[in-house]
C-alpha cells in the first residue's frame, strides 16, 4: 500500500486570497461607481450652462436673458437631479448690446455646489463644485433692444 503525502503548505491560501481580493475589487467598483457619478453631475452641470446660454441669447434686451438664463439653468439642474447648496450663475449680455447685423455671443457659467453625499454614498462629508461655461451666438438679424445708460 502507498500512501499519499498531503502537502499543508497550501493549506487554506484560497480562502485568505478571497478574504484579500475581494474587499479589494468592492472598493475599487466602489471607486469607479463615484467616479461615474460625478462624471453624470458634471454633464448636469453642462446641460444647464447650454440651456442658460440658449435662452439667454434669444432674449431681445439683458435684463431678460439675465433672468430667463437663471431661470433656464435652476430648471436644468432640478430636472437632472442633481440637488446643489449653492448655484452661481454669471452671464455676459454684452453680445446683446451688439448692432443688428453683427455677430455676437452670450456667454454663461453656471457653478453648482453639491454635496458629496447626494454624489457618492449617503454619510460621504463634503462638496463637490461643479462648474460649466458654454457659449451660444446671438441671432444676427433679430431685433435687440438696448440697455439705456
């Protein structure tokens, strides 16, 4: 009879590399669920500078595309989702000021501040600002109406 050597060298390593990868691949899913995240708030915060910018540059005077582009913007970032503490919004009429005829653009930034915990995982400490300028040009024959001194 032959009796066979049981080698214990080996014993139990199946376990300890499952007990080893396996919080490891959680926490790197983990990180690229956050990453994914934020990279979908960052479009949000996109979307909202392009309808800013849209609306504002088919105002016919500045105090209306000031308005109707902040309007535009707390639309676009409700809708997606993305609840901000603090949203900044900055526009440049200037290009309504321009001759009919003339070329000219709108330009707004929108800056939403979120808090890491709606981004990430519920507890997460912080905030996150998400900014986004965009540019749309102003109809060259529409009729503008100017801002009096």
């Amino acid at each position: 009879m032959t009796r066979r050597r049981h080698s214990r060298g080996d014993r139990g390593s199946m376990a300890l590399t499952t007990a080893v990868f396996w919080p490891a691949a959680l926490v790197v899913f983990g990180l690229l669920i956050a990453c994914g995240r934020i990279v979908l708030a960052q479009g949000a915060a996109d979307a909202a500078a392009r309808d800013a910018a849209r609306t504002a540059s088919l105002a016919a005077d500045p105090a209306t595309a000031d308005t109707d582009a902040r309007q535009a913007a707390q639309t676009s970032l409700t809708s997606s989702g993305i609840h901000c503490s603090t949203i900044a919004v900055t526009i440049d009429t200037s290009g309504l000021a321009a001759p009919v005829g003339q070329a000219a653009a709108v330009t707004v930034t929108v800056s939403c501040t979120a808090p890491l915990a709606e981004l990430l995982v519920p507890g997460a400490t912080g905030s996150k600002t998400l900014t986004s300028t965009k540019t749309s040009p102003v109809d060259t024959f529409a009729a503008r109406h100017r801002e009096q001194p």
